[in-house]
C-alpha cells in the first residue's frame, strides 16, 4: 500500500444543510481520490458515474496514464523505452513481478514461458467443433474459457503456486490458441510452437509457417510483432481489464477470467477498434470521399465515428500510437508494400488533425489507427487483429488479476444503481392485461 491520505474533501447537501467530510487519498503520482466507501452508510446517498468517467474502481500498481499529457508507464518506466529497448516478456515479468528481471530471473521466465507454450493434445479437438468461418474471436472465447476444464491443477485461487502457474500458462499458451485459431480458419494444419525462437518469432513462425516449406524469419516483422505485444501488453482500467478483475472478484478461476476480458475486448469501441479501422478505410476507397466521412464523423445525428480516433483517457497524443506509426512505416518499407490504405490513412490523419471538430475534441490517432495497417501487411486478415490484441493483453489481465487477488482488502465488485423502473405495483393475472 503506497497510499496516504491527505485532508478531506466536504459535501453539502443544499437541501438539508448537513455536511459530511470525505476522505482524500493520494496516490504516488497522478490524481488523487476522494474515498467515498463510506457515502452510503453516512449520507444514504449513492454516487453516479456510468461509464465510470471520474471512478478510481481500485488501488494498482502497473500501469500509470496521464492522459492530458500523453503519457503512459508501467511500473514507473515509459512506454516508448520499454518499446525501444526491452522485448515482450521482459515486459511481461515486469508486470507480473514488479521490476525488471535480472538475468538469471529474466532466464528462468523466459525459459518457463518457452516450456508452457504447448496446448493439451485434446484442445486440437476440441477446436474441430467450431465452424470453419467462425470468427476467431469467438473461438478464443471459447477455447480460454475451456482452459479451466484441461488445467485444473491451477485454478485454486487461494494457492499462490496455482496463481504463478495459471499465469505463466496463460501468457504462454495465448499465441497458440491464437495461431490454431487463424490456422482453423484457413484449413491448414496447426504448427506446434518451437522453443528455438522467441516468442514473437514463434507466434509468427505458428501463423504464417506450413508443413511444405521452411519458414523464413523476417527480423523486421519479429521485431514489429514484439512491438505490438509490447504496446497492448497493459492498460491501466479499460474496459476488457475491468471485466476481468470484475469477474475475479467473485472468485472465479483465472482462465474463465481471461474469457470474460476476450469478450469485453472484442467490441468495436474497444479491441474490435483496430478491425474496424480498416473496415472503415475499405469503406471510404478513395481520397475523394474521405471529406464525406469526416462530415459524418462530425454530424451528432450519424451514428458513424471515425473509427481510430479518440480515446477516453488520451486526451492528447497516444504515446502507443507514436511507436506505432514508426514501425508501421519500417514494416511496410522492409515488405516493401505499397498500400494505397496506408496512404488513405495518412491523408485521413492530416485532414482530420487540422479540422476543428477533431481539434476541439482532442480526437488523435489512437494505437488501433495504426496496429491495423501493421498486421494487413504482415497478411492477417482484418479478422484477426483483435486476436493479436488479446494475446498481448493477456498479460496486463493476468498481472491485474493476480494483484487483485494477492490484495488482503479485495471485496467482490459489486456496484449499485439509480433505479428508474416503476415503483411497487400489483400482478395484474393475463385475463386482466386487455
Ligand atoms: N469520431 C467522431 N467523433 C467522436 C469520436 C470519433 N471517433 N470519438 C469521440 N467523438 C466525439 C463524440 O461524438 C463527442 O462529441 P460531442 O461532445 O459533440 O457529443 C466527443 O467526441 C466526446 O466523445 P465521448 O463519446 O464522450 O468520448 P468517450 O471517451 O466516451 O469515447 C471512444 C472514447 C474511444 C469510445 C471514442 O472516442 C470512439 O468511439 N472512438 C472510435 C473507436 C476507437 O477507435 N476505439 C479504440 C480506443 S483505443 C483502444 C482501446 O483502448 O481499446
């Protein structure tokens, strides 16, 4: 517990007078909380706050985002270092263990990680009862949430060797359930992880590899691969991380936890995000017709928003997105693509940086804008991408998710409501309902 308390923040209650004082609690940087546990019992009111715009939901220390300034660590240590000079599983333990690995500890992980990348045999049948066009997210919900049924020697939460296995497993076998899952869709047999390679290499090496022909390793894509994984490894309370402590909270196991974070993370205002982006540029075709999507961006009486741009906590640059756009550029430079999307998208930033819809409401790039145009080129299909999404972040769930339970206060998530449904009425019998 790092938190102090400093003062206290008064309420008043215009209609009655009284006046309560509020706890405030600091945190170590960023802003601080007024505790209001105790709001209820004291004033019988609830607070409101859907969509939890002004809502610290609970104490961590992972991941820190100053939104106004752009600015995004985890455990104190930025976001772009850790994409510049660390790779995906020192990332990993780093949100998992607090600190960076030494060697011997960064050794021991990796070479854990390595050895618990294979998936039980019977899993490769249990894929066969999908259909073939089933949307891999779907199967990734599926299948981590039967992880439970395969490895119940690490579902008791209440064993802290059950929890450290639980997570080692899940952030190790993520990118072969991901790989099996694009591989299902393609009708291609899947490819068994190979301990040689890193864990970037060996995702690329299970989704692209086929038994007919060696696989080569592009050290631009492992490279950009890892990024990725680094860039979506955590992100403080999203939604998807949110429904996963919300679901540990009761005490449920962490595989059916994971499942619960896939779901969240599968809409379009979330993960789906970077699907939609491209779905979105396939939409507009063209340069010509970019300025009548942004006009429809802009109108309050069109559902359409620019998919890619915003974002709750960012209210300037997204950091992520700025690493991203580097390699997205690397990427399709060492492919040497040329992707008319791409160039959709670069006009599609410009125009919509300089117009003042989008300046007014400090609606930037977001990292989804620019991890679509990165995974269409290394030859994912749009289908795919929120997958990818789901791996890395696997990590940042299960860090959550074990700090949550490690936590002797934790209490199950249980928020209350403004009910506006009728009062107490009388059952009227189906003969009396005209
Ligand atoms: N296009 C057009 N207008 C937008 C957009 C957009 N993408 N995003 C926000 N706005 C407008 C919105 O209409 C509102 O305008 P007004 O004040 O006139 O009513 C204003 O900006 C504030 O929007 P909000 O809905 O209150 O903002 P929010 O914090 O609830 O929404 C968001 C955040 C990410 C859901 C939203 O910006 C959005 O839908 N973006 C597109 C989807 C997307 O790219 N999502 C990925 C997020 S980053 C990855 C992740 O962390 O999951």
């Amino acid at each position: 517990m790092t938190q102090t308390n400093s003062g206290s923040f008064s309420l008043t209650n215009n209609r009655t007078g009284e006046s309560w004082d509020l706890p405030v609690i600091d945190g170590s940087v960023g802003p601080s909380v007024i505790d209001v546990r105790r709001l209820y019992g004291q004033t019988g009111h609830f607070t409101y706050d859907p969509g939890f715009t002004s809502t610290g939901s609970c104490e961590s220390g992972l991941t820190y985002i100053d939104g106004e300034t752009g600015v995004l660590l985890h455990r104190g240590y930025p976001i772009e270092d850790l994409a510049e000079h660390s790779h995906f599983l020192e990332v990993a333990y780093l949100l998992l263990y607090g600190d960076l690995p030494n060697r011997e500890q960064s050794d021991e992980f990796v070479n854990t990680i390595t050895y618990h990348t294979m998936v039980h045999e019977q899993i490769t049948t249990f894929f066969r009862g999908f259909r073939r066009d089933a949307h891999p997210m779907a199967i990734m919900c599926g299948v981590v949430g039967a992880l439970s049924a395969f490895y119940h020697d690490s579902t008791d939460i209440t064993d802290p060797h059950a929890r450290t296995v639980a997570s080692h497993r899940l952030v190790a076998k993520m990118p072969t359930i991901a790989a099996m899952a694009f591989k299902y869709s393609l009708g291609q047999p899947f490819n068994y992880p190979q301990n040689r390679l890193t864990y970037a290499e060996n995702f690329l090496h299970m989704l692209f590899a086929v038994p007919t022909q060696t696989y080569e390793m592009s050290p631009v894509l492992a490279r950009a691969m890892d990024r990725l994984l680094i860039l979506h490894a955590d992100h403080e309370q999203n939604a998807s991380t949110s429904t996963v402590r919300l679901a540990g909270s009761s005490g449920a196991n962490p595989f059916a936890c994971i499942a619960a974070g896939i779901a969240s993370l599968w809409g379009p205002a979330h993960g789906g995000a970077n699907e939609a982006v491209l779905n979105m540029l396939n939409e507009i075709g063209n340069r010509d017709r970019i300025g009548e999507f942004v006009k429809r961006a802009k109108d309050p009486d069109d559902p359409f928003r620019m998919m890619g741009f915003g974002h709750r906590v960012y209210k300037n640059h997204d950091p992520r997105a700025r690493v991203l756009m580097q390699s997205c550029h690397e990427v399709l430079e060492a492919l040497g693509v040329e992707d008319p999307l791409l160039d959709l998208a670069m006009e599609l930033e410009r125009i919509a940086l300089e117009d003042e819809y989008f300046v007014q409401r400090n609606l930037y790039p977001n990292v989804d804008f620019y991890s679509g145009i990165i995974l269409k080129a290394m030859g994912l299909p749009t289908s795919m991408f929120t997958v990818l999404f789901a791996v890395a972040r696997t990590t940042g769930w299960i860090a959550q998710w074990k700090e949550m339970t490690e936590d002797p206060t934790q209490k199950i998530g249980r928020p209350r409501q403004l009910y506006t449904g009728p009062d107490r009425r009388a059952f009227r019998p189906l003969a009396d309902r005209g």
